[in-house]
C-alpha cells in the first residue's frame, strides 16, 4: 500500500471517491491508479475488505445492478467527510508530493539508463571492427546495438509522458486540496453566522414577550427554539458547499449585518461589529434619549453577547 494510507486514511479516500459517484469496487481501484498515473495499484484484496468495514461502520451501502456491487456513501460517511475535512486536504497534498516523488524515481531511474547505454555505445564504437566490409558478426552486433537504441528511446519518451502526467496530476491535487481549504473555511463562518442569527432571533421573541407582561410564553418558545436552533447547527447536511452561502446570509437578517463569504473573516468580523455600534448610537439618538432602565437592559444584553461571543470565537 502507497505510504500516503498509512493509518487507515485509504478509507478516508473510499469515501471521497464515493461522495463524488456511486461506484464499482473495480472501478474504485481503476481511480485510485489513475490518481496515482499507474504509479500504484491497489489490488483487490486491499480494496474490497475495506469497503465491507465501511459498510459494517454504516458509511457506506451497496446495490446489486447486473450482478455486480454498486457502492454509494451514506449520510453518516458524508458527516464522516464533513468532519474530517481536514484531514482530506493534508491527504490530497500528500498524494501530489507521493506522485511527484515517485515521478521523480522515474527520471532518475531514465538518466542512469541513458547514461549507462551511452557508455556501452562508446566501448562498442572503440572495440568495432572498422574495415569496408565488417563482416556478418560484426553487422549483426551493430544491429543489435541500433534495436537496443531504439528500444531504450521508446522507453524514455513513454518515461517523459508519465512524468508529464504525473505533473499534471500534481497540479491537480493541489487545486483539490487549495478548494477543500476554503470550503472548510466558508463552512465554519456559515455555522457561525447562524449562531448568532439564532441567538438574535431567540432574544428578539423573548423580549417581546416579556413586553407584553408574558414572560413565561417567552421563555418557553425562546427555549424550544434554540433547542431546534442549536439541532439545525449539528446537522452536517447544513453546510455543504452549496448551502453554506445561504446560512451565512438569511433573509430575516438585518442588511448591515451581510459579510463578505471571500473576505478576511477578521477583518470581516471588525467591520460587523462597526456598523452593529453605529446602529446602537444611531437608534439612542433618534430616541427620546436613553433612561435608567432601557441602559441597565442594554448593560445586560451586551454582558451576555459578548460572553457568548467570547466562548463561540475562543
């Protein structure tokens, strides 16, 4: 098995490949030697017995179409890749450093063949017989040496294709790997933006609950609803790639509370909370002024969201 597998990290592999299509166990074997341009070959035995662990584990499930296996990834494989999103980027760079690697092995392994026939055309150029009429063995060697030439050729231009290829796989991976990053990324500021939409949701029926004198009512739904909240949140379907963009801008939101999905989350962040103090000055100043009560509130409010804060960012 490629080094890159250590430590049951094929299965991780298994499972990328089976989120992207239902597959054959052949052809699952097909891609991985593709993604290593024939560099390496699982063999069957290494394949198969760990798409049944998978299937034990509940990641994966299979059909049978026209007598054969059809694998597909489940919901848990899919919560299993989602968490793990890390570990599938690190993994996809390994791959291009291992193919690059044994790319490499493959021109050094063509340079010292190259060099090697070289040599032995010079001796056999000093040691030839040089009269007009070299004679039947001495035709017959050189014949050899020019199908030996040629054949050493075709070997070195089908050595220059693979390391091109190998190259182009590298190339790749690394894009692979660079996207898997920022889905990453724009899954966790996704998950952190609707915590705060719940929160600020959770508040606002709260308080206008306790406005109309009917606390009790207020802090039953508060609660029921970031318990069904907090459910959404743990939810790993949520936050795929093309769901991400819609939790990180709801539409019950407040416009100056958009961010940017591409920006710098900091730098993003720092300007979420510039405007959020622009609206709490604006809305104290169109008022009739700011009272005793409306401040001890206020205190108590911001007290409890910049803990909440505190512990979401910590």
């Amino acid at each position: 098995m490629s080094g890159v597998f250590a430590h049951g990290r094929l299965r991780l592999y298994l499972l990328k490949l089976l989120d992207e299509s239902p597959r054959h166990g052949y052809e699952v074997i097909r891609l991985l030697e593709e993604r290593f341009q024939g560099l390496y070959a699982p063999s069957a035995g290494t394949v198969y017995p760990r798409l049944a662990k998978l299937e034990q584990e509940g990641l994966v499930e299979h059909s049978t179409e026209g007598g054969r296996k059809v694998y597909r990834i489940t919901e848990a494989g899919r919560a299993e890749l989602t968490d793990r999103q890390a570990d599938l980027a690190e993994l996809e760079l390994e791959i291009s450093a291992s193919v690059s690697q044994l790319a490499g092995a493959i021109r050094a392994d063509v340079r010292d063949s190259a060099k090697d026939l070289r040599e032995e055309l010079r001796n056999a150029a000093r040691t030839a017989r040089q009269p007009e009429d070299p004679g039947p063995a001495g035709a017959a060697a050189w014949q050899r040496t020019r199908e030996e030439y040629a054949g050493f050729k075709a070997q070195a231009k089908k050595a220059k294709e693979q390391e091109k290829a190998a190259k182009e796989q590298a190339k790749r991976a690394k894009e692979e790997a660079r996207k898997a990053r920022e889905q990453s990324q724009a899954v966790r500021q996704a998950a952190q933006q609707e915590a705060l939409r719940i929160k600020k949701r959770v508040e606002q029926q709260f308080r206008e609950h306790v406005g109309n004198g009917d606390w009790p009512t207020g802090l039953s739904e508060g609660l029921s609803e970031l318990t069904k909240g907090l459910a959404g949140l743990a939810d790993p379907s949520r936050w795929t790639s093309s769901s991400a963009g819609t939790a990180a801008a709801p539409e019950d939101l407040p416009s100056w509370t958009r961010t940017d999905p591409a920006g710098d989350p900091a730098r993003e962040l720092d300007r979420l909370l510039d405007r959020f103090r622009d609206q709490v000055r604006d809305a104290a100043r169109d008022g009739k002024g700011v009272t005793a009560a409306q401040l001890a509130e206020a205190r108590a409010l911001l007290g409890g969201t910049g803990e909440q804060l505190r512990r979401l960012l910590g």
